[in-house]
C-alpha cells in the first residue's frame, strides 16, 4: 500500500483504497460473511483531471499492480473483467475474482458445498425441487431472495413454497442447471454467478429462478438493467429437496 501510495503521489494522481462490509444478521448471511470476509467489493479506482488519457491509463493500471501484492492478493485472485455495460469495450474496470476455496467449473462457474448430500444425483428429464436464496454479491451483497422463510421488512411473509424445475430443459438459467446436476439429494451448494452464465438479456423473467417477493424482484431488477458500473455477479445457495422422475 505503501509503494501504491509513493507510486501515486510521483503520477500526481490521488489513491483510493477499497473497502468492504459484511453482516451476520441471520445464519444465512452469516455464511455468506464468513465465507467471503475480506474480500475486495470492488477494484480501486484513479482518477485525475490534470493527466492526459495515456498517463490516467497508466496510472490506473500502475495502481491496480501494485494493489495486487498487498494483502487482497491472498483472498482472490483476478481473471479477466466483470461485465459492466458503461465499461465494455475498454482495456480496463472491474475484475472478475477467483475465490481460492471455491471450485471453478470450465464454463467460468465457482461453486463450494456448505453440505454434500447422501442421496442420488438427478438426471436429464427428471424435476428437482429446491430451496434457494440469491445476493448481489458484485453490488452490496444485497439480498434478493431469502431461503425457507422470506426475512426483514417487505421481505416478510409466510414460508414459500419450494422452486421445482425440470433438468435440461432450459427453464432456468445454466449456472443452475449446471450446479445441480452435480449434486447429490440433501446437499446445498453455494455458486457465484458470472453475467454469462445468468439471466439472459439481464431478465429474470426470461429464466428461473425469479425472486418471490416484489422487493426481492426489484434489488435484483435494479443490478441487472443498470446500464453503468454495476457489477452483476450473482451468488446463490441451493438446497437440493427431492428428486421427481419423469411420468
């Protein structure tokens, strides 16, 4: 940080360091906190009104390098950009962050189990039933659907019913299809979501899962048709219920 700092002053460019929060309201969140304490919500940022665009450029990227060897390099690491819409096109922004105790599937999917179940695993034509919860986890980490019971404010309810869906037929978004269908009955398993393997054309009402509350619908509606710097990577917890053969 110290050598980010006197790299910064030398470009005459003012540094501005990140920071995080986290919070452990209920055992869900509380997961999802200690799961992911410390790590970055977001790449550190330099900007300038007095260099031209090759020196902010290079300052900027001067600073994310330096960065890269203080202690954020030992909870993720950096592969590629996130997508965000005002960003698209440029040789820099936020990047997408490999979590170190999670497993990265070829198709760029992270998933960790919180619980491997015992059971069988489904196939192709057969319908799960699952519980889920969802979080913003590249904005604020903000809850948009909350497992067994919906909790806190408009968030309040009865308990909801179970999401059920057909496996391989497309009803859902392919982070889903592919987490449970590599898992086993009774397992829950914990994905973080790319934009590219999520909602199509950022829509949830093209593809399940969607959220069952209007102020859950209305959190996750608001990261994913923000057109600036707004990063949409989902993170979900899956329960895996009951298993329906085909009829």
């Amino acid at each position: 940080m110290v050598m980010a700092a006197i790299a910064a002053s030398t470009l005459g460019v003012p540094l501005r360091t990140p920071f995080s929060s986290s919070s452990s309201s209920t055992w869900r969140r509380s997961i999802v906190s200690q799961s992911l304490n410390g790590s970055p919500d977001s790449t550190p940022r330099v900007g300038t009104t007095t260099v031209d665009r090759v020196g902010r450029r290079a300052a900027f990227m001067l600073s994310l390098g330096l960065l890269a060897q203080s202690k954020w390099s030992g909870v993720a690491t950096a592969s590629e950009f996130a997508d965000m819409p005002a960003l698209r096109g440029k040789d820099y922004g936020k990047t997408k962050m490999k979590y170190p105790d999670y497993i990265e599937t070829n198709s760029g999917l992270q998933y960790k189990d919180l619980r491997v179940g015992s059971g069988s695993t489904p196939k192709i034509g057969e319908t799960v039933v699952i519980d889920w919860d969802g979080y913003t986890i590249g904005y604020y980490g903000r809850i948009f659907e909350a497992r067994n019971k919906t909790k806190g404010g408009s968030f309040e309810g009865e308990d909801k019913a179970f999401f059920k869906f057909e496996l391989g037929s497309g009803q859902v978004i392919p982070a889903f299809e592919e987490a449970v269908s590599g898992m086993a009955l009774g397992g829950i398993r914990r994905i973080i979501v790319p934009p590219e393997l999520g909602y199509p054309d950022y829509d949830y009402n093209k593809s399940g899962p969607k959220p069952t509350t209007f102020s859950g619908q209305r959190a996750l509606s608001f990261v994913l048709q923000n057109q600036g710097l707004i990063d949409k990577t989902l993170l979900f917890d899956i329960e895996l219920i009951k298993i329906i053969p085909p009829r």
